[in-house]
C-alpha cells in the first residue's frame, strides 16, 4: 500500500494536488454552514427512567416551561404592572408556536413574584418538541422582547440557541489565535518558510474536511454542536503532527539521496507507515465513545474518530505529492541560522540533545523513573476530591441574557422552582394521581408539590420542588426516595426532572464506561504489539498513559473546581468539573499519548532492527524524534488550548486540559519515563511468547529500512 502511495505522489502530483483544490474549495462551500445543522449539547440516555418520564409527559401534552421573561422594576401589586405584565403576555400568546404563558396574575402563584416583590417573571411554553424548532422559537421570541425595557429573557430554549452561537463565536476566535501562532511555530521548527506553510495547508483541508463530515453526519444522524470545536481543533493538531513527522523523514532522506521516488519510498514506509498506526490509535480511542447513548459524546466519539482518519489520509496523499512537487525547494526560504539548523536535523547524530539527555537518564533509570512516576502521582492527587456538575445556563458567559435570566431567578425568587421533578403517574383509578402526591409530600426534601395535572385519561404530571438546589446530594436523596415509595395499586410512577436527569446521566455513564475502557486498551494493545512485537511494551505503554491522566485529572480539579487561575483563563469557578470531562479527556489524551508513543517506538524499533543495541537504539529513537514529538506536542498544544479561550467554561476545560496532556506525554513520560524504564526492563522490552512472535512474524509492522552509519 505504501509503495502505491509514494508512486501514485511521484506520477501523478500535480492531479493529487489539483483534486485536494477542487476539494477544499467543494468542502468548503458544502460544509461551511455545518454550525446551523447541528444539535444542542445532548445528555439525555433513552434508556433512563427520567427520559421515558420526559417523554411520556410530553407525549400526553405537557410542554414544560422554554422561555422565561423577567420584568424588573415592575411591583407585583402594581395595576400598572398588571397591565404592563399581561400585555406583554398577550403579544407572546398569540405567537402560532407558543403553547401555552404562565405567570402571576393567572396563577397568583408567589413563585412568579421576586422576594422584594419588585420583579415578577412569566413563563412560556412551546408546541415544538423537536430541537431545532425548539430552539428557533425561543430565540424568536427572546429577539423580541429583548427590544422592551427592563425585561430579561432566558429559558432553556433561549439557553440553547445562545450556546450555539457562542460556539462558533469561539471556534472563529480559536482559530483567528491559533493560526498566527502555528505559523510562527511551524517556521521555528521546519526551519524554512516554505515549510512552515505545509502544516497550515494540510490543517486548512482537515478543517474544512471536518465540516464536510460533520455536515454529512447530521444528515444521517443528531449531532452535538459541540462536536464542532473538538473534531475541529483535533484534525488541524494531527494535521500538523502527521505533517511535521512526515517532512522531517522526507528532509532525512533527500539529505542522503535526493529527492525522487526511492525517498518517497523510504518516507512513506517509515514515516508514513507510523502515521497510518497512529492515526488507528487514535481513532480506537475516539472512537470508544460511541458506546455512549448520549448525543455529546458519540458525537465526539464519531467525529474525532472519522477526523483522525482523514488527517492520516490527507497527510499520506496530498502531502506526498506537495513534498514531491517541491523536491529540495521544500527547504527554501529559510534564514541562514534556520538553514544551518535544519542541516543538522537532516542529519541527527549521537551529539545531540535528545541523545545525550537519553545517555545522561539511562545512567541513572531507577531514580530518574520512580521521582517521574512519584511528581505524576502526587500531581494526580487531587482527583480523588472531584466534584461534578451539569450543563445549564450558567456555562454561558454573564453578558448572555439566558445566564442573566437565570441568575435572577434562581437569586431573587423563590428557589428552585426553575429546576423542578417532575413525575408521571399513570393508571391507578381516580385518585391515584392524588393519592400518590400525598405520599410524596411527606418526603424529606420536598418543599412543595403542585395539584396534579391531568393530561390525558389515566396520565397526571406532578410537579415537586425540592427544597435544595438540584444538584445537591440532598436533592439526590429526595428523588431515590421518591422513586422507592410504594405506589397504589395498578399504578406505574416514573420520576424525572433536573435532579433525576444527573442521578440518570451518572448512572448511564458508569454503566458504559467498561465497554469504553476496554475498547481503549484492547486496541492500544494491538496496534503497539502489530508495531513492536513485544507484549510488555504495550502494558509498559498504558501504563504510562494512566500516569499521564491521573496528573491531567489532578491538574482540572486544582485549576477550575478550586478555582485557581480564574483572572489568567477568565472564568468562575462553579466549584466542579462537568461529569462527561474525564470521560472525554480520556478518550481524547489517551489516543494521542499512544500516538506519541507509536512514533517515538516506531523510531527505536527502526534502530533496534538495522543493529543497534538495546540501549543505543532508544537513544537513537529519542535523538530521532525527540525534537519533532516535542515540537509537534506544542504545536498540538496551540491548536488546543486556542480553546482556552472560549467563554464557554466545560469546552475551556477540554482545551486545557488536551492541551496539558500532549505537552506532559511529550515531556516527562517520553523524555524520562520511557528511557528510563528501556533501560531497566533491557531485552525484557522485546519479549512475547513464542505463539504470538510468530503471529507478529506474519502480520506485524516491520519498518526496516537500510542500514546507517551515524544512526543504525
């Protein structure tokens, strides 16, 4: 496959090239407007008690409350208000998508009514049931009452619809950061101008071939919008990692025989090679949160998977052919300082730094391993004391209206009401709806129970407050009570809400996260062993990658549950980390510290096969890769943490968090650990049982290539 590849990019360049145009310009036009075909954040598991209640509700007719408008300076008591109040009411109402307005002055309900008694709010409901509708009506409506003085709108629709235009506000400034600062890099570490523009080229085409799968996606499928930043920032970073590993082997090689087909030959069963494996690692792991019924992650999951492909797949055709067409004018255009530095890069020796540093670890591996393996540990600590939250308005930065209008209400007016558990009662006889409402009242931790509502023959919805905020562990203990009265005879109780929803979403996430995690390290195991041969490399590898983690975890709670370093990232601290993070970051960090390992491996592997010995070959693979994995980790680190930026605080978390995970990966466990432990396993590396040394004897990766002299 490889040498098809290095011949179709000596023969037919320019038609390559020429197609990868056409492609951007087609990808683009086609999957520029993705944003708007996208779904909202998706957290709902329909196998969850709390979603059938939901949805069995909505079935029978009940619309739960979409927008909230706040009046300000507006006394309750006031005829003025009355009328002010029951006008606007009046103005929604007759909107075709609005089911039904409550407020105040239909209800006199003192929970429409602020603690002053200065505000009152009213609420609407929406006939839509789907998304986009949903989503469209709310922020219709909020357009124009946004325009009246002293009113606040919000509302979950509203909510919605402002966290999907944040996202692209923020992907948009990501990318307006990012770019400027890859290029710059890129120029350091490629040593000439032309090729610090390659990366940006082959990142431009994952962006808009990214669109273009999401886009495809939504048509066959619900995707999360927030899908959008993730795959989006993670095909420009492997873009330009495939990109870098490529051109720096493809500079290797012209230096000693000049560009033609037998160097492209040579790149692409090397270099090329390691990039297909990696791009399979990564794509495994992201592709282990397909498991997950909830729309964020199997969107994450799908896109990342299919985007880790595709920069493989780009950086092995289109690039080839680029490298070809530019032949040794790949290093034009570089300063004289940079010129003599890449030089020197074409040609790594035994004189330098990552050489000598491997030398300088490998003399001392026990102390060097366990003080690595100890500061990761210690680093990792305060994940043992996470707390996780949800996703409701106050991800929003304060300038929204829907945070604003959420604030308000949850500060100034009776609590909770917003957050309320809603049960579904069907069957039982008349009375039952009733009889079991009593029952729930005298529950601990409820405040309040509504009369029932009766929605269709032998349905009912009660709606209860609890008398703690939603996410409590008080209010978790409230709804498990409830769910375990005993309910009347010939009656079926499901309970939902917010409180029952997070109760719901913990449960269906620990029920998945075994299929995941095996996923993830079965073909971590497989790739690495395809690669090496060796059984224990691969175990020596995950290993690692969970030291890798535990200190990214530890890291997350110590900067946004604590709350340090909220004036540098601009953000509050809600006290806790959104529960789908470490589920992300995992799938995400782990891909990408395995797909550090396949090329720093892969180098060693190389070395080891043309005679080098155990110790000279890592220290041959570290000189190798040394520079290029830590340049390609910062690069990666830019593409990521450009997200650091987004005003949105759980798509912060996954950009620094991503970010502190590649540059720890290509630090500590690549720089230290790994020599460091080579040199105290030795030959044990390499061992496998005789079954499977022959199974990889037939089907493993063998990147031989001819012997060296400064490097064998």
């Amino acid at each position: 496959m490889f040498d098809y590849l290095a011949q179709l990019a000596n023969g037919k360049a320019k038609r390559v090239a020429l197609l990868a145009l056409v492609f951007f310009l087609v990808a683009g036009a086609v999957g520029g407007g993705v944003a708007d075909r996208l779904d909202p954040y998706g957290a709902e598991d329909p196998a969850t008690e709390t979603v059938q209640a939901m949805d069995r509700l909505e079935e029978a007719g009940l619309r739960i409350p979409a927008v909230i408008a706040v009046v300000e300076d507006a006394p309750a008591a006031k005829p003025a208000t009355r009328q002010r109040v029951e006008a606007l009411e009046q103005q929604v109402r007759e909107r075709p998508d609005v089911a039904s307005v409550t407020g105040y002055y239909d209800t006199r309900s003192k929970a429409f009514v602020s603690n002053d008694g200065k505000s009152t709010y009213f609420a609407v409901a929406l006939k839509a049931t789907e998304d986009k509708p949903w989503q469209e009506a709310g922020a219709e409506i909020a357009d124009e009452l946004n325009e009246e003085p002293g009113v606040l709108v919000g509302g979950a629709a509203v909510a919605q619809e402002q966290v999907n235009h944040q996202v692209e506000e923020d992907l948009k400034k990501a990318e307006m950061l990012a770019f400027p600062l890859l290029f710059l890099l890129s120029l350091l570490f490629f040593r000439s101008l032309v090729a610090s523009v390659l990366p940006l080229m082959i990142g431009g085409l994952a962006i808009v071939g990214t669109f273009l799968i999401l886009r495809l996606a939504s048509e066959v499928g619900s995707i999360s919008i927030f899908a959008l930043n993730l795959t989006t920032a993670l095909g420009l970073g492997l873009a330009i990692d495939y990109s870098l590993f490529i051109v720096s082997r493809y500079r290797e090689e012209i230096a000693k025989s000049g560009p033609g087909l037998e160097a492209m030959k040579r790149v692409l069963a090397t270099a090329g090679r390691t990039v297909f494996f990696s791009s399979l690692t990564v794509s495994a792991a992201l592709a282990s949160l397909l498991v997950f019924p909830q729309r964020f992650l199997y969107s994450m999951g799908l896109g990342g998977a299919l985007v880790a492909l595709f920069a493989a797949l780009i950086s092995l055709t289109v690039l080839p052919a680029v490298l070809t067409l530019l032949g040794t004018r790949v290093n034009a255009g570089a300063p004289k300082f940079l010129q003599r530095r890449a030089e020197a890069d074409a040609r790594p020796d035994e004189h330098g730094f990552w050489y000598r540093l491997s030398r300088f670890v490998m003399r001392r591996p026990l102390p060097v391993a366990t003080l690595s393996a100890l500061f990761l540990i210690i680093l990792g600590l305060p994940f043992l004391q996470i707390k996780f939250d949800t996703v409701d308005p106050t991800v929003l930065p304060e300038s929204a209206s829907a945070r604003q209008t959420y604030d308000t209400v949850s500060s100034q007016f009776p609590p909770y009401r917003e957050t309320p558990i809603w049960i579904d009662v069907e069957g039982g006889g008349p009375g039952s709806a009733e009889r079991f409402a009593a029952q729930v009242s005298r529950v601990e931790g409820v405040a309040d129970v509504a009369p029932p509502q009766q929605l269709a023959p032998g349905v009912a919805a009660l709606q209860v407050t609890s008398a703690d905020p939603f996410i409590s562990e008080a209010s978790q203990t409230t709804v498990k009570e409830i769910r375990d009265l005993q309910t009347p005879a010939g009656t079926t109780v499901l309970v939902g809400g917010a409180t029952a929803d997070f109760i719901d979403f913990q449960s269906s996430l620990a029920e998945h996260l075994p299929i995941a995690l095996a996923i993830v390290i079965i073909s971590t195991l497989i790739v690495l062993f395809l690669m090496t041969g060796s059984v224990i490399l691969p175990i020596k590898s995950l290993i690692m990658n969970f030291l890798n983690l535990s200190a990214v975890f530890g890291l997350l709670v110590l900067i946004f549950q604590d709350g340090r370093l909220e004036g540098f990232l601009d953000y509050s601290s809600p006290g806790a980390i959104e529960q789908t993070m470490p589920i992300l970051l995992f799938a995400v960090a782990f891909g990408l510290s395995t797909d550090y390992a396949v090329f720093l491996l892969s180098r060693i592997k190389e070395a080891r096969d043309n005679g080098a010995s155990d110790s000279e070959s890592v220290a041959i693979g570290l000189e190798r890769t040394g520079r290029i994995v830590t340049a390609a980790a910062l690069l990666f680190a830019v593409a990521m943490g450009a997200f650091a930026t987004s005003q949105i605080i759980f798509i912060k978390e996954n950009g620094v968090g991503t970010a502190l995970a590649v540059l720890i990966d290509a630090s500590i466990i690549r720089a230290l650990l790994v020599p460091s432990l080579m040199e105290l396993l030795g030959k044990w590396n390499w061992w496998a049982p005789a079954p499977l040394r022959r199974l990889h004897e037939r089907w493993g990766i063998s990147e031989t290539t001819e012997p060296q002299t400064s490097s064998p």
